[in-house]
C-alpha cells in the first residue's frame, strides 16, 4: 500500500486496504470492455499508483509527532508533463507560454534527459536547456508507465514538490479507481480538472488530498445534474461504444423518429 | 417537443467524442507503427510531415504519415464542422477534442473565438471545457482575449462558487496586463467571499495579477495581509504563497512583515507553512543582519526537534544564510556551522539519493562562506564523485571547486581525468570538462604550481571526443600563454606539436568544436615564434592542404600567423647569414599562400591575398639580395598585453567630451526623430573611439606606461611586482637558498604508457619531496641549535598550502584595465525583469489616487487625481501613457524615501526590544536582548536595491556617492527609532503627497545627517490653534496647486464647524465646491479634540505662476468647552512662493545638455557669500525646499532640473566655492527665474 516516504512533510490519510491485481501486471479484470481492449491496442496498463514509492528509506519508522496535513508552499511551478515510457504525452500543462512546437520539443527533452536514467537515482534533475535554464529543476517520479515530471525554479522545496507529485497520484487513483495508463488516456480533460484543484498557475492551491476530493466530486455530480434528461442517453451510448458489441442495431426507431446509427469503424 | 429534444441528443451522442478521438489516434497511430517499426527496425521523429511527434523511418515513411495525418486532418475538419452549429453541447464536444490535438501539437489558436463561446456558456459542464482550452491556448498575443473581460466578470461574480473557482483557475493561466487591470478589483473583492475554496483561489491569483498590473500591488496588499491570519488553513497557506514568492523577488520591501512571519513560523505546526516561510527568512536576511541573529535559535531548535527531512533540510538551508549574512560581522558561530554540516554529512550519507542530493546542494553554499569547515568532508565528496547518479556527480563537482589548494589540486584533477576516460554520455563529460578547467583557473591561477602540468591537462583534454568546449580548452591555453611568461616556450613547444597533429584533432567533422585548440595553437606558436625549436616545422605543419578544411576564422588565425613565423624564421636565417635557406622559405610561401586566397571565408582571403603580395615582394627584394628581416619582423614588433573584459566599458569618459553631441547635425528627417537610440555607453563606444586621436605620440605613450607601473606598484592585487607570501618566504634571511627546482624541458618526459600529466604528479611530488627534507633539514638545524637533544620534528606530511613553492617562477600578469577605470559592477542588471515592476513599497499608507479600476460606463472619468475629501474638482481623465508613467515613477520613488521613515521605526523597535507578541513556547530570556554593539554594525547590505534604483543612463559616479550617504542616513535613522522606543511612538506624521518626498534616484544627495528638514511653514497661530501650511504644485494640472495645512488644536476646548475662506485674487482662486459663491468657505472635513492635529488640503487655481503672490484669509470655527462654546477667527496669510510651483521631476544628463543647449531658455544668476554648510547638504537643501533633482554633480559642482507645473524647464548650475555658492539658472520664463533665484538665496543666506 502506498505509504508516504520518511521525508514526507505531511501525512496521507489512512487509505482502504484495495483488492485488486498485483502491480505491473496487465489488468484483465479492469471493469468495461474498452479497458481491456485497449490495452491490447498497445497502451500501457500498469496500476500507477499501486506501486510503491520506490525510495528505500519509506520502510524507516517515522520518529517525533505526526503533524497534521499541510500545504505546499510554492514557489513557481513552470509545467506539469505526464508522458509514458515511450516519451508519448499522456498531459502536459504549461504555466508559461510556448508555442507548440517548443511544447512539443520540452516534452521530447524531458523524456530524453529523464528516461535514461536509472531507476535508483535521485529524483531531481538539472539540465533542461529549454525550459527555464539554469535556475530550474526537473523532478519526477516514476510510477509503472507514466512519468510525472515537475519543472519547478530554484526556491520550491525538492522534497516537497516529489511529496505533491505523490499527492497527485493518489488523488487520481481515487477519482478513478485503480487508475492505470488508460485512465489518463481517455479522460485527459478530466485529468486536468483534477490539477487544477492543486496547482494553479503555478502554485501551489491545494495538498490535502480529502478536500481535493471533495471539491471533485462535487463538480462531477453538479456535471451529472446538469446534463440531466440529455445525459442519460449520452452515458448509453457511451456505455455501448465501450462495450465493443459485434453488433450494432443499425436503426433505431423510437415512434416516428428513426435515428439512423452511423457506421462506427472508428469504435472497432 | 421533448421528443425532438432527445433526437438531438441522440443524433449528438453518435458524434465523435474526446474518446472517439483518442481511441481514433490510437488505432491509426500506436497499431501502425508497432506492426511497421517491428518491420522496419529503427525509428526516427519525422519532421516533414504534419504529425511532428509521430515516428518514421530515417527517410520519412510517406504512406504511415500519410495515415495518422490524414485521421487527424479529417478530425479537425469534423471539428470545424461541429463548431460551425448552433447546439453549444456540439461545440463544446469540439473544442474538448481540440484541447486534446493541442497537447499533440496541434495549433488550435483558429478556434480561439470558439473557446470564448463555449467559455460563455451557461453550464458548468461546458464552461469548464471553454476555460480549460483557454488556459492551454492562450497566451497574451491571443487577440480574442480582450473579448472576455466581462465573461470573466460574470463567472467571478456567478452564485455557484465553481463556476467562480473555474473562471479563477482559467485566468491564472492565461491573464494579461489588461484583464489583470479591469478585474483586479473583482478579484480583490473575491478575497474576502465566504467561501474558503474561492479565497484561496482568488488570493493566490493575486500574485498572477501584480505582475501584470504592479499597480495593484499597494491597493490590495493590506488585504492580501489580512489573508496571512484567515482561518481557514488553505487560504493562509495561499497567502503565505503569495507573500513569499512576492518577497523572494524583492525582499527588502517585505522586512517590515519579518515580525509577522516570525509569529507565523513559532506557532504554526504547519510543515508547509513553515517550510514557505524558512525559505522567505532566508531571503530577508541578507537585508538584516539583526534578523538572522534573532533566527539562528528558534532555527536550531528547529533542527534538533523536527523529524520531517524536508523542514530539516529548509532550516538549515536558512541557517547557512544567516551565517553567510553574518559572516562579515559576527564571528563566532561555528557551533551553528558545525551543526549545519553535522545535519547534511547525515544527509550525504544517506541511502536515498534525493537526501543525498540535497545534502550536496546545501554543502556547496556553505562551501562559499566556510570552505574550511567543509574541506573537512573531503573523502565523502570525492565518494560522491564515483556515485552512479549524474545529478549527485554533477553536486560533487561543484564542491570540488572549493575543496582544491595548492596541495591536492593535482590530485584531484588526475581523478577527474580518469572520469573523463570513463564517463559515458557527452553531457556529463563536458561538464567534466568544464570542472576541470573552473577548478584549475580559479582566482586567477591561485592553485596551480606547475604550469607545464596544466599545460599538459589541458593538451590531454583536446582528445576528448565530441566536447561543446574547444572553445574553453582554447581559451585557457592563449590566457596562460599570454600571462605567464616563464611558460611561454614549454606552451610553444606543446603547441607546435598539436599543430604538427592537426590531423588527428581536426579529423572528423563531429569534432568542430575542438578544432578550436588549433585557433590557439597557431596563435601562440606564431606570436611567441622566439621560442620554437623548430620554426621550419611549424611552418610547413601550418600550411598544409588539409588546414584549407577548417573553419574560416582559424584558417585566417593561421594566415596571421604564418607569416609571424616566416619573419622569425627570415631573421633567423638571415642572422645565420644562409640567403639560401631564407629564399627556401620565401618559395614556400608563396607556393602555398594561394590555397588560402582561395578560401571560402572572406576573412582568410583577404589576409591571404595581402600577405601573398607581401612575401612575393620581398621574394624580389631577396633577389636583390636586400636584408628585409627587420622589416618583415618590424610588422609583429611589440608585445600584446591581456585587457580585462570589461575594461572597455570602464574607460571614463575624458572632460569635455560630450557623447550624446552629434558629430554631423542630423538630417532634418522625421524617422530619426522617432526612433532616437538610447544613449547606453555602449552604443556610443564606436562614435567614442573615432573621436579619439588615432596615435598617442611616443611621449604621450611612455608618460602613460609610466604612470601604468606606477599604478600597478601600487596595487595590491598586481602580482607581477609585489612579491607572493612564497616570495617573500623565500627573500626572508637565511632562506635564499632553497633552489627554485627547474623543469629542464630539454629532459625528455617521454615515459611510455603514461599520459604527460601524470609525469608531472610524480616529478611534482618528488620535488615537493626534496623540498620538505631540506626544509625540515634546516629546521631541524635551527631547533637542534636551540634544544639539543630535545624532541625531533617528525617529518610527517604537516606542510601547508603556503608551504609549497611554485615550480616557475609564475608571473601572472593581471588583465590591464584603463587607467582611471571606474570600479563598478553593476552592469549585469537586466532591465526588462518583470518582478522588477513588483518592487513597490508596501508600507506606505495608501493614497486616496490609488484605487483599483472599478468597473464603470466606458465613457466616465476615473478620478486619478490626488483630490482631497473636501474638494470635488473633476477633471478629465489623462490619457497620455507617458505621464502616467511619469506619476508611477515619482510615486515609487516618494515611497523608498517614505518607506525608509516608517519601516526604519518599526522595523527596529522589534529587532531591537519586543519579544513576537504571541509566542507559545517560551524563548529563552537571551532572546530578547540585542548585544548594544550590533546597531552599530549594520550597515547593512544594500547593493540589491540600488541595483534597482539605478536606472540604466545613470552615472556611476553619482552612485558612488549614494552608498555610503544612504547607509549613514539609514543608521542615523535607526538611532532616532532606538531613542523613541523608550518614550512613546512618535507621532505619524501628515499623509504624504507628491513632490513632498526628497527625490532619491538622480536626486537629492546625502552625506550627513541632514538637520531635520520641514517645508511646512507657520501660517498663524492664536490661543486656539496653530496653523502650518505647505504649497504643493501637481503636473496633472497645471494651473492648480494643493495646500495642505495643519490645523493643531493647542487650547482645552473642542474645535468644530471648522471653515476657511480666503479672498481671491485675480489671479489665485480657492477651488470651491461646485455652487458655492466667492465669498462662501470651504469647511474643513474634520474637528479638532483638544491637543490633537491634522491636516487638510485645499486646492487653489492659479493663473500666472512666474511671481509670487500673498492670499489674505480667515480660519473661522466654534470653540467648544465646558463652560459654553464660542465662536472664534484666525487671519492668515498665504505665501505662494516661486518655489511651490516647481515639481520635482527627474532629468536624465542627455535631455538636460539637450535642453541646454536648444537656447530658448533665459539667463540669471546669484552669489551667496559665507556659507558653511557642505556641498552635499546644500544640494539636499535645494532639492528638499525648492524641488529639484541632482542631474549630474562633479566634485563641487552639480546640475540641477526642475518643472513648474505649466511645463517651464528651470535648470541650475550650483558650484561651490571656498565659503560662497553661486547658482546660475536658465528658465524659459526670465521672470520665474529670477524670482525662484531670489527665493533660493533667502534659502541660502540661512545655511
């Protein structure tokens, strides 16, 4: 289970002991059909956020009173990159602007200065020459397929920053449920409303990992109840794309409306 | 109806949504490529092709680019099919799949417009999707995003708090100094909503918004503060966020919140929190010395009790700060760095490398302030060193720089050169490279005892295969060539030979940055051609076929230097008296210059051509057998010296030059006008150097060099002719003897198997080695003749740096620099620092001017104007940005000098006195007590700040003279507050305004505490009441003037129903509300209780400001005591001198020559006999009474500018002599002039 490391500044709350399929493992009884199927389409598949901190020292007793959760002061958090292991873009949030194309470059050269290391160095990382220069530090952490890499400047807090990615992730395994690679895939938007519960504009908003929730949650039903009539057939449908029937009525007639269903080569 | 509604959403949910899109990608993208990279083998990212982060083949593979380009082409004309339809829910889907292709690569700024609509939508669901594309896409060259401003408004000010929160999240990103400076207010308001989650969001936003509009900063502060104590944790921690990052950039107007904070830091139990705040003292205690003292315990105790690494590791990162800050005054706190480098020998030693890491980080800053007690750690940074992490390695190294001496330098440096060996990846081992030669080169040399041995280090390194830093190797060896002398024919030697395996080095193109070393060899064996042994070789070496593939800047060096070498080999010949061998030579030139004329690279050309001609002239005058060596040699006579970088820029410009004076009249077109450069130094260095005679004739030139050793004898820091501690070790009596051991370079070193450097270590140990037994040899003398039989010296390694002698006698001649250069740093500020803008004073109370926009009809006057309660005078707003600008300027500079004032107060009664109101644990009661002996000590460090106050056209002499005088008058003030302490606070003086304040920047100079300076004046005064006035021009308006008088009720009785009337003239008239007649009063906006004071301000119209004039006037009031109230008057009268109608503004010295020099202003001039006062005091006197700014002061003699509120340009010429000052004055007003003269002499007449 995830435990924070012995640095951590602040305390995760207890978390619910959660059956499921060993880390790493492809995850074949992932609820839906589209899960499993696409990860046959070559996705990545490993259960981020189950896997263990990998820091040896996470084992070590935490000595002295336990404090209460805090929150990350911040300094200037200059972008958020998630990309997998094959340096592919699974979210990249930008707190300055760049065009595009740079966009696409900084991506490219984080995953290149960070893929190539080992997976027992340090987390932190000099040298990104196009994003910021001297004064900013790339730190990531690893989790199954996914890096998550913080461009941060010099005055952030090191530990602190690896502690929030920490946070991060957690926060998306309880918005989805056992979130793996695919997770981050489909539901970028969703993501990103998540990040922005945590970091805004480059600081720092939030740590407490219950009150992220929270505030979620209640956007998601405030969302819920406002697609209202409209939305129940959308999750229908969306429910049946996912479901990969062989197939697919082509028309449905409901009184005097027929609704032709279009050709769905794409949902193969 | 309903029925058609659920068509519509159902047609809807057959439309491709976002994992449609994804999953369309995915199919045409990741399936494609594994099948066909599996086929095909490597990958690479194919440019060509729209879908720039996909995969080809080397040559891009057309038909796969082809698939995923065409899905996606085929997506975004979907898209812009779905954006064209009316249903928001359609476009909303849209532009979710756009967001998505953004994060590809995909520009989707065509749909910015889109964005806003779907922005405006009323569902949250749709309005999240618009603000989340907008904070992807925009930026502040979107021109749509002017369209949102009242969007955003709505949402702020929408009844549910997400659709607030969503708007505030969108705006973070994507805020532009226009939406900051019409929704500052909205946001301002929002800080204080119910709601925790939108006040900690609209708090944190705040920051976004001071930086783009820095004039919020002040309005909103005083709230922002309030924040810091909100009881909500989330919303104090943002604010702390705010105020940290706000303070990091300028910390020296955030010191007056240190108390605070220091509240903060001992009561919360926040981690964070306290985390923020450590990270912000360590920021302030530069600024304050007396902060960090007050620090270190609660800081230690800290250390000791807390068991989060990440608070261990901030707090001691603090602690090194305030040791570095109180490294200068305070000598005895190693028991605070030994237990910093305690804590982070722990750290380092630790099995996770991020602590680790961070142990290193740390370790270095102590290295700067404390090497010794770092040095001591020795063995775990070179530990680090073998670590298989990069990120630590790289840490070591930077430790390394401060761990070398003369000792271990070699050392050292062959372990690092075994890592370049070994290290894999170019990065690493460029900064390897990079180390090596930081580390060697460091203060000039200092380590380095064998020059031959570097020499040979930095020849090894031009092996290196694929390095970025040729250009560094190159360096190196031309500045150790050129300033040490005794090395030159060992580096000669060394480079004949590189240059002799040029092929090796220049081989493969992969290695263009090394063939830099060839730049440098060429030069050294051309200019030092004297010591070759075999300058033929060379030669030939040099003029090889192979050179012509170089680049084009080193084959024109190697032109150059041909013919350097062709002269010393001529005279050689010639000498030797062998016209045979000489013509040989002759031959060979010409016979191989005309590869270089062929040259691609203009330069290489061009001095081949010329140098052909050249060799084939004197080949005929050889034929005529005419002796041309000392002709030819004549060409390179004399030697070149090394000049400092920066001593250019540091040549003063002589008397009588004038820079900014056209040398040709400039045509009399308008485009020059417009774009009128500006007049940095450097720009004007080419215009300079053609002023400048083109030849010093021989005297001038050997006065100088005269006057250069002259300078250089005396200056400490020129080792050439003072003697090192080693010197001076060995001219000591009795010690002149010890042999300096010469490196023979005759001796072949040529041991096989071994690279040349490490020759160097064994030589370099075995004559340190024969060095110590002679010393200890004598020593040993010495003390067997003083104790005989007495305890022997043991002949262990005690030797210390100073110890070892060098092997050459190195000369290091210091880099020249002109003479009377201007020792100033300050030319690394970057002007366009957008936290510069931030640099506000907080302190201040804030000024009626300064509100937030609020929003109003487009067509309304934002009132601006420094009004008063009392008076209702609406004016039209003044669009002219450059005024505004202007304002701004003068505000800030009126709140510095203000700041100074208040903060100095409070600032010192808490350093000094008050233990932090509120501390929970219990301080020590040591804490509490201020040795007596620190206020004396602080001066405190200031550079920061006036690196900001400068602005770029300043004269650095001028800023010479501030730095001391601010930091008297810092003290002197410090003093006042330490007196005040014991008494009562002193009483907050009156609001100030504009025009008020001493100007600071290129205005006023102080020196002494200045005598305490008023420029209220006694109006009248009776039993009741004492009235002090002050006139105060303004430039927005340029016929009006604001009078602020003081009111002071001096009787027992309570003062109301206050009113003042004033009898017009015809040409000065009291602004009166609108309605009121002439003879009607203006009643003053408050009462007066027994002893207490205040000031109010009326606004007077005045026609023709070039004479003074007097007002006749009555205060009335009710005078109310126990026994009755009765009705009371005052008379007065109202000087409006000259001088009030003057406004301080600043004047750059180009404007003011050019003022000068227009010739339309008018002429006059006083003397005033007798004056004691200083020059510095005077001028501080005339900006203080008469409002002027310090243009430009030389010695006894300074410019001065002022403005009458009707534009008049008043300039002044002040020079000081022998107990008399005389002002010369040009106005474009003669009257004005004479009339401010006459008042500036009754000034004058009383110092």
């Amino acid at each position: 289970m995830l435990r924070a490391p012995a640095w951590s500044c602040f305390r995760f709350p207890p978390r619910r002991p959660r059956p499921g399929p060993a880390l790493s493992k492809p995850c074949p009884a992932a609820p839906g059909g589209a899960r499993a199927r696409a990860c046959a389409g070559g996705g990545g598949w490993g259960r981020i956020a189950s896997e263990i901190p990998r820091r040896g020292s996470c084992a070590r007793p935490r000595p002295g009173p336990q404090l209460p959760p805090g929150r990350p002061g911040s300094a200037m958090i200059k972008a958020i990159l998630i990309f997998n292991n094959h340096g592919k873009p699974r979210l990249s949030k930008f707190y300055q602007p760049y065009s595009e194309d740079t966009q696409q470059q900084i991506i490219r050269e984080t995953f290149h200065l960070v893929s190539k290391r080992d997976e027992n160095v340090c987390n932190f990382l000099e040298g990104g020459l196009l994003i910021g220069g001297s004064d900013n530090k790339l730190i990531y952490r690893h989790y199954a397929t996914l890096y998550f890499v913080f461009c941060v400047d010099s005055s952030e807090s090191e530990l602190g920053i690896l502690d929030l990615i920490q946070v991060f992730v957690e926060t998306l395994d309880k918005c989805f449920e056992n979130v793996c690679e695919l997770d981050l895939i489909f539901h970028v938007d969703k993501v990103h409303n998540i990040l922005a519960e945590m970091v805004m504009g480059g600081m720092v908003l939030e740590t407490n990992m219950n009150e992220i929730v929270t505030q979620i949650d209640a956007q998601n039903k405030l969302e819920k109840s406002e697609a209202g009539l409209a939305g129940a057939p959308a999750r229908a449908v969306s429910a049946v794309k996912n479901m990969n029937l062989p197939e697919i009525p082509r028309n449905i007639n409901i009184g005097d409306i027929s609704i032709k269903v279009p050709n769905l080569p794409s949902f193969k | 109806m309903a029925l058609k509604m659920v068509k519509g959403s159902i047609d809807r949910m057959f439309d491709k949504n976002l994992q449609d899109l994804v999953r369309g990608i995915r199919n045409h993208k990741e399936d494609e490529i594994l099948r066909l990279s599996r086929m095909e083998g490597l990958w690479r990212p194919c440019r060509e092709h729209a879908c720039r982060r996909h995969f080809s083949n080397s040559i891009c593979s057309l038909p796969l680019c082809h698939i995923l380009a065409k899905y996606i082409s085929q997506c975004i004309d979907e898209i812009k099919q779905e954006l064209k339809q009316d249903n928001i829910a359609v476009k909303a889907n849209a532009v979710c799949k756009l967001t998505y292709l953004q994060m590809l690569g995909y520009d989707i700024s065509w749909a910015a417009f889109n964005i806003i609509e779907v922005m405006s939508a009323s569902k949250f669901t749709f309005k999240r999707i618009g603000y989340l594309a907008a904070s992807q896409c925009f930026h502040e060259g979107t021109d749509v995003i002017m369209l949102t401003t009242n969007q955003i408004r709505k949402d702020l000010s929408s009844p549910s708090q997400y659709d607030t929160g969503v708007a505030l999240t969108g705006l973070s990103c994507f805020v532009t100094p226009d939406l900051a400076r019409d929704l500052a207010n909205d946001i301002m308001t929002l800080m204080s909503h119910t709601k925790p989650y939108i006040r900690k969001k609209a708090v944190l936003i705040m920051y976004k918004v001071f930086l783009k509009y820095p004039e919020s900063l002040r309005p909103a502060f005083p709230r922002l503060k309030e924040k810091l104590e909100d009881p909500d944790p989330g919303v104090q921690s943002a604010a702390v966020n705010v105020i940290c990052e706000l303070a990091r950039r300028n910390p020296k107007n955030y010191l007056s919140l240190a108390p605070l904070f220091f509240k903060l830091m001992t009561s919360s139990t926040n981690n964070w929190v306290l985390i923020k705040i450590i990270k912000l003292f360590g920021a302030l205690t530069p600024l304050e010395p007396r902060l960090g003292k007050k620090l270190i315990e609660p800081l230690t105790n800290l250390i000791h009790s807390t068991s989060a690494m990440s608070l261990l590791y901030e707090c001691v990162n603090t602690v090194i700060a305030v040791l570095i800050s109180l490294s200068s005054g305070m000598p005895n706190h190693s028991a605070s760095i030994q237990l910093c480098v305690q804590k982070l020998r722990i750290l380092i030693e630790d099995s996770d490398q991020n602590l680790k890491y961070l142990g290193l980080l740390a370790m270095s800053k102590i290295l700067r302030t404390h090497p010794k007690s770092v040095q001591a750690h020795k063995d775990l940074v070179l530990q680090c060193l073998d670590d298989k992490d990069e990120s630590i390695r790289l840490r070591a190294l930077d430790l390394l720089y401060g761990m070398v001496s003369k000792k271990n330098l070699m050392e050292i440096v062959k372990k690092l050169m075994t890592h370049v060996d070994k290290a894999e990846g170019t990065t690493y081992r460029d900064e390897l490279l990079t180390k090596i030669i930081d580390i060697c080169s460091q203060s000039n040399y200092q380590h380095i005892t064998n020059f031959e041995w570097y020499i040979s280090i930095l020849v090894e390194l031009t092996r290196l295969e694929g390095t970025r830093h040729g250009h560094l190797i190159a360096a190196q060896m031309l500045d150790v060539a050129i300033r040490v002398k005794a090395i030159r024919r060992f580096a000669v030697s060394q480079m004949s030979t590189l240059l002799d395996s040029a092929h090796l080095v220049a081989s493969s193109t992969q290695r263009s940055s090394i063939c830099e070393v060839l730049y440098a060899a060429a030069w050294i064996c051309g200019e030092f051609s004297e010591h070759l042994q075999e300058p033929q070789q060379t030669l030939e070496a040099m003029l090889r076929p192979k050179v012509t593939t170089l680049p084009g800047h080193i084959q024109a060096v190697y032109v150059q230097n041909v013919v350097k070498l062709y002269a010393a080999i001529l005279q050689q010949k010639e000498q030797a008296a062998d016209a045979q061998a000489a013509q040989e030579v002759t031959q060979l030139l010409v016979e191989r210059l005309p590869q270089f004329v062929q040259s691609a690279d203009l330069e290489a050309q061009e001095r081949a051509s010329c140098i052909l001609q050249l060799v084939k002239h004197v080949q005929k005058l050889q034929a005529r057998d005419v002796p041309v060596a000392e002709e030819v040699s004549a060409l390179f006579a004399g030697e070149l010296n090394p000049v400092a970088p920066k001593a250019q820029k540091k040549v003063p410009v002589p008397e009588g030059l004038d820079l900014d004076a056209w040398i040709n009249e400039p045509l009399s077109d308008s485009e020059s006008e417009d774009e009128k450069p500006k007049a940095i130094f450097h720009d004007e260095e080419p215009r300079h150097a053609k002023q400048r005679p083109p030849e010093a004739d021989e005297q001038e030139l050997a006065r100088r060099r005269e006057a250069r050793k002259q300078e250089q004898a005396n200056n400490p820091f020129y080792i050439k002719s003072s003697p090192s501690p080693q010197k001076r070790y060995q001219d000591a009596p009795g010690v002149d003897h010890i042999p300096v051991v010469q490196i023979d370079l005759s001796v072949p070193l040529k041991v096989p198997g071994m690279p040349m450097s490490d020759q160097y270590v064994k030589l370099e140990e075995e004559r340190r080695h024969r060095q110590r037994l002679e010393k200890d040899k004598r020593k040993r003398k010495k003390r067997e003749r003083e104790r005989r039989g007495a305890r022997r010296h043991t002949s262990l390694h005690t030797e210390s740096d100073e110890d070892i002698t060098p092997a050459q006698r190195v000369d290091i001649v210091t880099e020249e620099m002109p003479e009377n250069a201007l020792p100033s740093d300050e030319d690394d500020k970057d002007p366009n620092d957008p936290y510069r803008a931030l640099d506000i004073d907080l302190d201040k109370p804030l000024a009626d001017s300064e509100k937030l926009p609020v929003q109003k009809h487009r067509d309304t006057e934002t009132s601006k104007s420094p009004e008063r309660q009392d008076v209702t005078v609406v004016e039209k707003k003044s669009k002219k940005p450059k005024r505004k600008e202007k304002k701004q300027k003068e505000k800030e500079r009126e709140k510095k000098k203000k700041k100074e004032a208040e903060k100095g107060v409070d600032l010192d009664f808490w350093l000094s006195t008050t233990p932090p109101a509120a501390t929970p644990a219990p301080l020590p009661p040591g804490f509490l007590q201020e040795e007596p002996g620190v206020n004396a000590a602080v001066t405190a460090p200031k550079e920061e700040r006036r690196g900001e106050e400068q602005d770029a056209g300043e004269d650095a002499e001028q800023d010479l003279e501030k730095k001391p005088s601010e930091q008297k008058k810092k003290k002197h003030k410090k003093d006042k507050g330490e007196r005040s302490k014991d008494k009562k606070r002193p009483k907050k003086r009156a609001p100030p305004r504009e025009g008020d304040a001493e100007p600071v920047q290129n205005g006023a100079l102080r020196e002494e505490p200045l005598p305490p300076m008023s420029s209220y004046s006694l109006l009248a005064e009776n039993s009741y009441i004492k009235m002090t006035y002050d006139v105060q021009g303004s430039l927005q308006k340029d016929s009006q003037v604001t009078v602020s008088m003081v009111l002071e009720n001096q009787s027992s009785s309570f003062l109301k129903n206050m009113e003042l009337n004033v009898l017009d003239s015809l040409n000065a008239r009291l602004a009166r509300p609108e309605g009121s007649s002439v003879h009607d009063g203006v009643p003053v906006p408050f009462q007066l209780p027994p002893g207490i004071s205040n000031e109010a301000q009326f606004v007077f119209t005045i026609q023709s400001i070039v004479t003074a004039q007097k007002l006749k006037g009555t205060l009335s009031f009710i005078a109310k005591n126990d026994e009755g109230s009765t009705h009371e008057k005052l008379d007065f009268k109202l000087h409006f001198t000259c001088t009030s109608y003057l406004v301080t503004t600043p004047c750059y010295s180009d404007a003011f020559a050019k003022l000068l020099e227009s010739g339309d202003l008018s002429m006059s001039s006083v003397k005033v006999d007798g004056i004691s006062m200083s020059f510095q005091n005077l001028l501080a006197k005339i900006c203080f009474h008469h409002h002027f700014s310090v243009v430009e002061r030389v010695d006894s003699c300074a410019s001065m500018y002022s403005r009458s509120i009707q534009g008049h340009h008043v300039c002044l010429l002040v020079k000081k002599g022998e107990k008399s000052v005389s002002v010369d004055g040009k106005c474009s007003d003669s009257t004005l002039l004479s009339n401010v003269l006459e008042e500036m002499k009754e000034t004058l007449a009383k110092c």
